[in-house]
C-alpha cells in the first residue's frame, strides 16, 4: 500500500501542465525565426502599391487602391512580437548579432506603422511585449506617442544595432538576405537610417531628432557606418523556380491579363527616352510596332472610369504589364532597401545642404544602378545606358533637382520597395498623381493616410480616440495630416 501511495503521488501533475503542448515548442535557436521575420519584412512587392503609386491601373474591376478609396489598415503588432521573440532566445543562447539584427527589423516595422497611421503606440507598447513574450491584455491596451517620439525612439534603436553589431560574435546562420555577412547589415542599416531621416525633411529644423546632424555623422564616417556600395549589397530577397519560393506574381492569371501601364508613368519613361519602358511594360496591341519604338506604348489613366479603362484596352491601345511579371518564376528579388535609392537620398541631401558632395553624381550613380537592376535578360546595352545618362534632359538642372532626383528614385521603384514611392511623393509632390478622371474617389484628392484598425477601437478605444483627436481635427480620416507631413 506505501509502494502505491508513493508512485501515485509521484504521478500527479498540476492541471496547468496538461496545457503545456511538448509538441510547441516554447524556445528555439534565433537561427530558427529570422528567415520567416526575413520574408515578411524583405517581401515588398505589391500590386496595391503600384496602383496608388501610378504606376499600373487595374481593369477587370474597381480597385480602392487605384481610385484612393481605401479606408483602414492593420497595426504590425504580430510581426514585432516575432522579432522580440528572436532578441530574446539571441540573448538566452548568447548570439548577440540576432539581437540587434532584431533592432532593426522592430525599427522598419515600428516606421511603417507610424507612416500608415501617425501617432502609433510605441514605448508601452514594445515593453509590454518584450516583457511578456506575447500581444496580451497589457499590450493591446498602451498609451500612444507622438510621432516625433517614435522616431526619436527608432533612431536611437538603428544606431545602437549599427554600432553593436560585430563580426567577432557568434556567425548567423538562417540568414536569406546577407548569409550572415554582418558588414552588408551594419550597410543596410546604416543606408536605411538615411533613408529615415530623409522622410523627416520637413523637420530638418527639430532640434529633439538633429535630422541634419545625424545624416552627416553616417555619411561623414564611412568606417564606423559603412554604407551600400552597390547593387551586390541590396536588401533584397532572392527567388528561386521552386514551388514556395517563386515571385510573388508567377503564374497569376490577374497579372496575366488585368494590369496596364498608367499613362502618367509611360509618359514620364517616353519624354526621358527611357530604355527602363521596353522591360516594365509592351507594346500595345494596336501600334504594330518593336518593342524598342517608344510610340509603341501607350497606357491607361488612372484616375478615368473603369469603363473609359476597358474600352481603350478592348481597342488595343494600352500597354500591359510586361510578361517576366506573371510568366517568370525568377524575374528579379523582392528589394527593402537599394543602393541605388542611397544614391539618390546622398543626391537630395546635397541639394538640401545636409551634406558636401556632387548631387549629380549621386543623381546618376543612382541611376545607372536602377538601369543595371532592372536590366531584365539584357534588354539594352551598356552603350544605351551611356546614351541615356547623357541626355541634357537627364542632367540635373538647377531649380529642378528635387523634382528630377525624386522622379528618377520613383522610376527606380517600379514593382518593388512596397509603399515608398507612395511616401516619397506624399512626402515631396513629385510626380503628380493624376486625380482628375471620373472614376477617382475620396473627394478628388490623394489619402495622405490610413485610419486605425477597428481592433484599435474595441481594445484600446481611449488611447486611440485621445490619438485621434491629438492629431486630426476633421477626426480618424484618410486625409489628415501626420506630424511629418506638416
């Protein structure tokens, strides 16, 4: 009877245990969770973002993105819980280079929730998460800061990954981006913290973000922040001819059939005689003419009627998108960051005074590596490349440097980069977004915005309407203006 009671109460367990599954694992190497947090933040290419940048319009039916009529977007609050995820099990293993890869990964995460929305809940936020491992009643509940905050904050967090990170630690592994070659992150670090505090050019006089200062200390000190040297240091997330791994449009019957070039975009590529056109968009059905005559396009109007749309498409005058879109498995990687819009951010910051140098330079630098990148099955040659950054009309001229760096920076993006260009012409105006057709909603005018998720309003209601009404005086709507933009 004694042998009995003791294995029985040895047996016992507490209820809890029974709610552990051993076959979920609660801790893993870092190796493990980067390249899933890697496909999520290096996967840029959109649809959705091409059509509000202008760049495509769609015509099988009437798309919000197209006509700006979109209303709310989704807070990242999974992705960041990932990555504090992988900072944490780097600093129960002692592989530190993940945690701050990890920093930078929060970083581009938290920036893109604040560029959606504005003020985003950031420092409750991340502590919560990070001292609860999980998105719980804590987390989905924080007080919301101001957007010079969250930026002061990010900044803050991109430097302290740049400078900590250190060939002499543990080597990473899993990585699909860099293969654990630390120098090409501290690169790409760096470059993208430029490209923060470009965003921030209409607060180059804050005093709490030193944009100016900041800028000058990276691009002044090339040994301590290193920078992307060329197209081979691109943040970019390759694909390959295997099922899972192919781009993200191969094979999609709608790419196949439903997107056209924007006319705003083919006559930009027109006017500069840009070779670029041959391999993001066709001839139209019409013109009967090779692909190399640039009378050969032609595209649609955005802004005009889905019926205005499908008639001049029906007729064959309308560039569609170009086959390698839909038909090739390979076509070219998903890119965060390129050397080429480094050199275009260097150009912008010349003319704006931060920094020393020739902006022409950085100008055509820039694009001679977006003309390298998209050069898809060497559709034109080096020679052409020349011809083309010798055009008086390509040379910066003064008085329309920015216009002229920031249109050849959206040119550079087309298919790629996400939400940017969309940013970089709310951010500066340029190109125009054509808003003047009968099809385009939203009162005519381009959203500056998304408004918060209804998960917002059921599960932090106070703090969200106190944000609200801290920065939108006409309320939660597409067209208010954030703190960056003002």
């Amino acid at each position: 009877m004694f042998l009995l009671l003791v294995a029985a109460f040895a047996s016992c367990k507490k209820f809890e245990d029974f709610q552990i599954n051993p076959n979920n694992p609660t801790i893993a190497d870092p190796s493990l969770l980067l390249p899933a947090i890697e496909r999520t933040a290096f996967s840029t290419i959109s649809a959705d973002a091409a059509l509000a940048s202008r760049y495509l319009v769609y015509t099988q039916s009437v798309s919000n993105s197209q006509y700006y009529g979109w209303q709310r977007s989704g807070m990242g609050y999974g992705n960041i819980s990932q990555v504090v995820k992988m900072e944490q099990e780097a600093a129960r293993t002692g592989k530190q280079n993940y945690r701050y890869i990890g920093k930078f990964f929060t970083s581009y995460f938290i920036v893109n929730m604040t560029q959606t929305f504005g003020d985003i809940p950031y420092s409750k936020m991340m502590q919560s998460i990070r001292y609860n491992n999980v998105v719980d009643t804590a987390a989905i509940r924080p007080a919301y800061d101001k957007q010079q905050d969250v930026y002061r904050g990010v900044l803050d967090e991109l430097k302290i990954a740049s400078d900590s990170l250190s060939a002499a630690e543990v080597a990473v592994s899993g990585d699909l981006v860099y293969a654990g070659n630390i120098e090409k992150w501290k690169k790409l670090i760096n470059s993208y913290t430029l490209r923060v505090l470009m965003s921030l050019s209409k607060k180059e006089g804050d005093a709490a973000l030193n944009i100016k200062q900041r800028f000058s200390e990276i691009v002044s000190n090339p040994g301590k922040y290193p920078l992307l040297a060329s197209n081979a240091d691109n943040g970019r997330l390759p694909y390959y001819d295997i099922t899972g791994n192919q781009y993200p449009y191969f094979n999609n019957n709608s790419m196949k059939t439903d997107y056209y070039l924007d006319s705003t975009f083919v006559d930009i590529l027109q006017e500069l005689k840009d070779p670029r056109l041959f391999v993001f968009g066709k001839p139209t059905p019409s013109s009967g003419l090779p692909v190399k005559d640039f009378n050969a396009y032609d595209g649609l109007r955005g802004s005009a009627s889905l019926a205005q749309n499908t008639a001049k498409r029906g007729a064959g005058n309308a560039s569609q998108i170009n086959d390698r879109y839909s038909y090739q498995a390979i076509n070219e990687p998903s890119v965060l960051m390129s050397y080429a819009e480094l050199q275009f951010i260097l150009a912008e910051a010349v003319v704006r005074g931060w920094i020393t140098g020739d902006a022409n330079t950085y100008y055509k630098n820039g694009i001679s590596a977006s003309l390298e990148f998209s050069n898809f099955n060497s559709a034109y040659s080096a020679t052409e490349i020349s011809d083309y950054l010798a055009q008086p009309v390509v040379t910066l001229q003064p008085g329309s440097e920015i216009r002229q760096i920031i249109t050849q920076k959206y040119v550079s993006m087309f298919m790629n980069t996400g939400w940017q260009p969309f940013y970089e012409q709310r951010r500066t105006g340029f190109p125009a977004f054509d808003v003047t057709g009968s099809g385009i909603l939203n009162g005519g005018v381009v959203p500056k915005r998304w408004m918060y998720p209804n998960d917002e309003f059921t599960n932090n209601r106070v703090n969200v309407e106190n944000a609200v009404k801290s920065q939108y005086p006409g309320g939660d709507d597409i067209n208010g203006v954030m703190w960056i933009l003002q």
